[in-house]
C-alpha cells in the first residue's frame, strides 16, 4: 500500500484474539503487535492503517462466531479439514484495491495450515470439522451462539 516512496507491505491476517473472559475478538492496533503493552509505541503509520481497518471492520460488522462459519465453509469448499481449529486460527484477510492502493474489505478465513487434510466432498468436510467448530462456540454467550455441523 502506498506511494513507490512509501511502501507498506501487508503479509499478515488479524486473527482472533480472547479478552479476559474468554470472548473472541478481533484486534485492529497494528502498534500492539511484537511488543507488550510496556514496550508500546505508536507509529503514525500503523496507527493510520490501524484505524482504516478498523472502520472497514465496523462497516461489515461480522462478528467472530459469523467468520469462523464463512472461513469453515470456504476450507471445506476446497474438501479440506483444518484439524485443530481455535478462535486463533479465525482470521480477517484484508482485501487490497485493484490499484494496490488501499484496503477494501477484510475475508474471513483459517489460518496456520500444519494440522490440514483433504477428504472427498464438502459435506465430509464440514462433519469433520463440526465438533472443534461446536466446542469454540460453547464459549460465547448464549446469545451469540449457532451450532454448526451435526
């Protein structure tokens, strides 16, 4: 993203994180990434980008539980099992502009792919994937929760 001067070089997710009582969400504050909150410094920069993928994620409003389901659905489209799904494997890809020039949406999607297998068909995918899907949403809130799979 940016000018041939300014490069911002976007290889990353924002996957889901637990507050204190257990409840996923998603962080936005590129500046709180690789530093504690002792070590904490804002650069104008991250703080920027940080702020436009925060208000592109209010815009869509999907909450964790609604892009654990799209990012499940998309993996078994593929016939494929991710085998040790947690709230930290749920990710928002951002979407960058044909331009190269500004980010226009953020994908659900699973993330770290070293416990993955392939299977015949989208149903077989979806069963086997059901039961961690259904144990990640045990933990929210009545309110918020779908039962997924079987």
């Amino acid at each position: 993203l940016g000018s041939k001067k300014n490069k911002l070089l976007l290889p990353f997710a924002f996957h889901c994180q637990l507050n204190e009582n257990g409840e996923p969400y998603f962080e936005f504050d590129l500046n709180k990434w690789g530093s504690s909150t002792d070590n904490y410094v804002a650069d104008p920069r991250l703080t920027n980008l940080s702020q436009n993928v925060q208000q592109i994620y209010d815009s869509i409003s999907i909450k964790p539980e609604d892009a654990l389901d799209l990012a499940v659905k998309k993996f078994a489209i593929n016939n494929c099992v991710h085998d040790d799904i947690e709230w930290r494997h749920v990710a928002l890809l951002p979407e960058i502009s044909s331009q190269n020039d500004e980010i226009i949406g953020l994908t659900p999607i699973l993330i770290d792919l070293s416990h993955v297998h392939e299977v015949a068909d989208y149903e077989r995918a979806m069963d086997e994937m059901s039961t961690n899907v259904n144990e990640l949403l045990d933990i929210l809130p009545s309110s918020n929760k779908k039962r997924k799979g079987k």
